[in-house]
C-alpha cells in the first residue's frame, strides 16, 4: 500500500506520541489508510499486542473489513458480533474490530436478545490477558457525549490501554464542550481534567443563570483548551493536500401561502413562549418542539406517544385538535425537491437525497418508487450490492437518513449532486453526508441543494449550522499553527 507524503506524516506522527494521538483529518484523507499503516508498523515493532477499533456500523462491519482484505491480507482480524464477543476474544488476531453500539449493554437483563458486550466480557479478564493493547477510535465523535452509556462504561478499559488513537473531521460538532470526552478517550483526563463537569465550570460559564443549558465559553478559555490538547493533536484539511472539483451550496427557498404562513406562526408563536416561561419544558422538550415546527416545514407532523401528545396539548403548543399519528400539511418543499432531481435524472445525473423524517421519507418514495431506500440495519452484503449499482450508474436516486448514511460510504463515483430535504442541528451528520460526493475521487463539480422554507425555522438550522462549521474551522486552524510553528522550532 502507497501512502501519500501526508499520510505518512500522519502515521508517523501517531506512532511519535508515547501514550495518545488525535488524528484530526478531513473526509477523503484516508483515515483507514493511515491506521492500516500505523497498525502494520505497530504489530512489526512488536510495540502492540494487538489493536481494538471501534467504528461506527457501517465502516465496522464493511469498510474495515475490505479495506484490510484488499491492503493487509496478512493482518488477521476479527468483527467482533454481540453473541459470540466471548469466544472471539479467545481467537488470536493482530486486529478486533467492533462497532459503538456494542460496546457495552448497561441496563436490562442479559438474555438471548441482549448478550453480553465488550465492555462485561472484559470484566470476565484479567487486563493483563486482554488481547489487545491498543484502541484506535474511527469517529472520535462517537464518544463526545460525557454522560454516555458507552463512555462510562469504557472509562475502565480506556484507562488501560497503552495507547490510544481517535480519527475524526469533525471534533467539534457544536461547541468546546464537545472535546472533554473525545479527548478523554485519549489521554483518560491527564489534559482537559477526570471530570466533565469540573471542565465546564472551569473553562464555561452562564450569562443567563435562568438558562441553565446555555453555557458560553469565558474569555481567553478556547486558546487555554487548545493549547493543553495541541502536543498530541494533529490537524490536516482535504484542500490542501487533494485536488478535488468545486463544491457548491445552493438554497432552494420556498414559501408558505397565507394560510399556511398563520398556522406555522401560530405554532412557532405558541413554542417559544413556553420555551421561554418553562423552564422544565426547555430542558426537556426544546428538541420536541423544533422539531415539531421542522416537520411543519417539510410538510408533515408526527405525534407518536398519547403522553407527549397531551401534554403539548395541555400547554398550548399545539391545537387541542391534532390527531395521533400523522398529520399532512403540504408537499410544497417535495414537489420544488422533484423538479430539480428530475432535472438531473433527465441529465443522467444520480441524486443523493437525504430526508430527517420517516414520513418525509415515505412521501418521497410515493413520488420517486424507482428511489432506493438505504436504511439502518441492512446487512453487509446488501449494502455492498447497492454500492456497486451506483458505482455502475444503476441508481438514479438513493434516499438516506444522515444518521444512518454519514459514515463509511463513498458516493463520489455514481453522482456529484446531494439534496437536504430537511435541514439537520447536527454539524457532523451534516459534514458526513456532503462529504459523501465531495471527496477524493470526485472528478465533477459537486452541487449540493439545502431545501429551505423562507421565514421558518430551516434558516435558524442552517445558521446554526454554519455557526458551528466556522467553531471547528477555527480549532484546526489553531492546530495546524501549532503544528507548523514546532516544526520549525
């Protein structure tokens, strides 16, 4: 396997570091290229036992697994399934691979349906005998979140491990406060503190005591936090070492007609004041109620659970009248989405569509039958089959959630054009998905549509959106600095 010269830079600067090493490389770089490399040297120099990396689904159970077989056929690895984790830690192998979401099964009882993970089948272990010593975390990400079921329960074998890895494009997807627990998936807390909410007093405060969820960072803490996590943080951006085709956003602005425009003000109206009187209700449901007026927005709104239902209802936040289930307002948003994609499929363009609603998703496919679903849970198998059809030009649409299509595809060779129907909070998911097209290999200019219902709260999404893109340009931008200026020291 040819590295390129900054991936070997990468690679090297991960084996250089004694004990922690954040990779912090953009879409298209060749994350699992790097690591292949790191490994290979590392089992050579006989610096490891043996590796563990944690991936997202996708890459875990497909991406790892060919990318191994076609560049380190003579690497003996083992995908680490729910069932047999226990028997397959006893198989001798230079790699374990296993996906986030069982790492750790923390609550309810253990049974057929809820085998044991990682995490209780090393407790059964003494560390010493651990087949592995090393972990490498593809998607730092994954591990942002302090209170997590799957960071608590990680913390112990995190801490013995002697050494640890994290690859990502996206280490902040919101704020600052996203780096404690990627990082102490790195370094256990030797920089940015043992606990989350210690780093938070120290490094954040509350302009608005009334507001307990809006912590802002104090004066001169940013510099302060990226000074004590730059020595083992390297940073590398896609247009600087990738020749890669333009990308374009365009908006697709759309409007509510009159009556319409009265229903959504009244909902919107009806949201922020109990968002701004109630308290409870703001730490619980801020999310709810957003996404009730998302929904309002993309043409349709969904009441599952009879309990939140009634108490909306109770509070007035939406009309005593809303049935269970769901409740169609308009395909304004879809019927602009269609004239564009059908414009493209005219061209012999594929689309790459990604909606944030089931029902949003359903409608579409009601308008688009020769669309193909990729959803959560398919099997590998059957992911690689549709890989290869669009590759071909066999698709000419594929449908998408972000959360379950972000990681571990690469799109970029059976189409150049994505479309949101939906805007999403979540600057990774975000991130994920349009680099899906845009990336290495690309050969065409990459367009990507953002549907946006004008006056609604799509716009507040979107400036979120690039609120927090502008955060995390600015931290690799720290960090690359740092980089260049030791490397001249």
């Amino acid at each position: 396997m040819k590295l390129d010269p900054y991936q070997i830079d990468a690679c090297n600067f991960a084996r250089n570091q004694p004990d922690a090493a954040a990779l912090l490389l953009g879409c298209g770089l060749g994350k699992t290229a790097i690591s292949i490399r790191y490994i290979e040297q590392s089992i050579a120099e006989m610096e490891s036992t043996g590796v563990l990396i944690v991936a997202p689904r996708r890459p875990a159970l497909v991406v790892w697994p060919l990318e191994l077989d076609k560049w380190a056929p003579w690497l003996r690895y083992e995908v680490l399934r729910g069932p047999t984790i226990a028997e397959q830690l006893r198989k001798k192998a230079d790699i374990y691979i296993i996906n986030y979401e069982i790492l750790s099964y923390t609550t309810g009882p253990q049974d057929d349906r809820r085998p044991a993970g990682l995490v209780e089948e090393l407790k059964k272990i003494h560390s010493s005998k651990w087949p592995f010593d090393q972990i490498i975390w593809d998607e730092l990400t994954k591990m942002k979140t302090y209170n997590s079921k799957r960071l608590k329960a990680m913390a112990g074998v995190i801490r013995r491990m002697d050494k640890r890895v994290g690859l990502t494009g996206t280490a902040i997807c919101s704020d600052y406060l996203d780096l404690w627990g990627q990082y102490f998936c790195l370094d256990a807390g030797k920089r940015l503190g043992d606990n989350y909410h210690r780093f938070k007093n120290r490094y954040f405060h509350l302009p608005n005591a009334y507001k307990k969820y809006d912590w802002h960072i104090r004066p001169g803490a940013k510099e302060e936090i990226e000074a004590k996590v730059a020595d083992i943080s390297i940073a590398m951006e896609s247009e600087d070492h990738l020749d890669i085709p333009p990308c374009t956003f365009e908006i697709i602005e759309t409007d509510l007609p009159v009556a319409l425009r009265k229903e959504y003000e009244e909902l919107e109206r009806e949201c922020l004041l109990v968002l701004d009187d109630d308290a409870e209700i703001m730490a619980v449901n801020a999310a709810v109620l957003c996404g009730k007026l998302l929904q309002f927005a993309t043409g349709s709104i969904y009441f599952e659970d009879e309990e939140e239902l009634a108490r909306l209802k109770e509070k007035g936040v939406i009309p005593a009248k809303m049935p269970k289930g769901v409740s169609h307002v308009h395909d304004i948003k879809l019927k602009a989405a269609e004239k564009i994609i059908r414009r493209h499929m005219a061209a012999g363009e594929p689309v790459l569509v990604a909606y944030g609603y089931k029902h949003e998703a359903a409608r579409f496919l009601e308008l688009f039958p020769e669309a193909v679903h990729l959803k959560g849970g398919m099997s590998a198998s059957k992911e690689q089959a549709i890989q290869k059809r669009w590759d071909a030009g066999e698709i000419p649409i594929i449908l998408c959630h972000p959360a379950s299509a972000g990681h571990g595809l690469n799109m970029q060779y059976g189409s150049h054009v994505a479309l949101w129907l939906t805007p999403t909070y979540d600057f990774d998911l975000d991130h994920q998905i349009n680099k899906r097209i845009d990336r290495r290999g690309q050969t065409h200019p990459t367009t990507i549509y953002r549907m946006v219902m004008r006056d609604t709260i799509d716009e507040a999404v979107l400036s979120r959106i690039e609120t927090k893109a502008k955060k995390r340009d600015g931290f690799i931008k720290v960090l690359k600095r740092y980089r260049q200026e030791k490397e001249l020291l």
